[in-house]
C-alpha cells in the first residue's frame, strides 16, 4: 500500500508546483494592457490575413516521414555500437544482420510506397501558381 501512497504524492506534487508557479506569476505579474499586446506577433511581420491559415497537408506527410526516418537513425546507433562487439563474442554473422536489414527492408518499402504515392512531392499551391502566372504576364 506504501507504493500507491508514493504514486499519489508524486502526482499531488506534480499538480502542485505547476499550478503553484501560475498562480505565483498571475499575482506577480505586471498588467498594463495596451492593443500592442494583444497583436500577434510573428518574427516582426505584421499579420495579414486571418489567423487560421490552411497548410498543405505535404507538411504533415513531411513531418511525419521525417519522424520515422529519425526514429530509425536512433534505433541504428545502438545496434551499431553492438555490431562488432557481438560479432567477436562469437554470434554468427547472420544472426546479427539479418534484424536490422529486415528493419531497415521494411523502411525502405514504407519509402518506396510514399514515394510512389506522392507523400514526398512537393507541389505548388494554387495560390503561389496564380501568383507566379500573374507576375509572368506583367
């Protein structure tokens, strides 16, 4: 019963100190409420347009490759720091390749398969196409 007392004051401590601290500031804090304040502000540019813009879903698809990708890049560091190791502790060639080559295989087709649906094709909005169409003809 002493391990669930300590999960739950864990918990309470981790509810604690974060509603502690807000708390805190939302006393401490200066308020001087200008309309400066509350425009958004984006690297120094003045927002045009309105605040909910649509994205190209190939910034998803990109992210989201970019992120399997990664995931792999981490899962190969530590079986090669354990390649050679293995291999001189006497576990056959095979044994030792044949895993991450079946990892990596299956990546490789999961590549082919977006690449061939077009997940990695960037393509042009039809408004940067209007632009440059418009541009082209002045």
């Amino acid at each position: 019963m002493s391990d669930w007392i300590a999960i739950g004051a864990l918990a309470v401590v981790g509810l604690v100190i974060p509603l502690g601290m807000m708390a805190v500031s939302a006393i401490l804090r200066p308020s001087v409420p200008e309309q400066g304040k509350k425009a958004v502000y984006e690297s120094g540019e003045v927002p045009t347009g309105p605040a909910q813009a649509r994205f190209n879903i190939q910034y998803y698809m990109v992210a989201l490759l970019f992120v399997v990708f990664d995931i792999e890049t981490v899962l190969l560091f530590p079986w090669a720091v354990v390649f050679r190791p293995a291999l001189d502790a006497g576990v056959p060639l095979t044994r030792v390749l044949w895993p991450m080559l079946a990892f990596v295989g299956i990546l490789a087709i999961g590549l082919v398969w977006a690449w061939r649906n077009g997940a990695v094709e960037w393509t042009r909005s039809p408004r940067a196409t209007r632009r440059k169409t418009e541009r082209d003809q002045t």
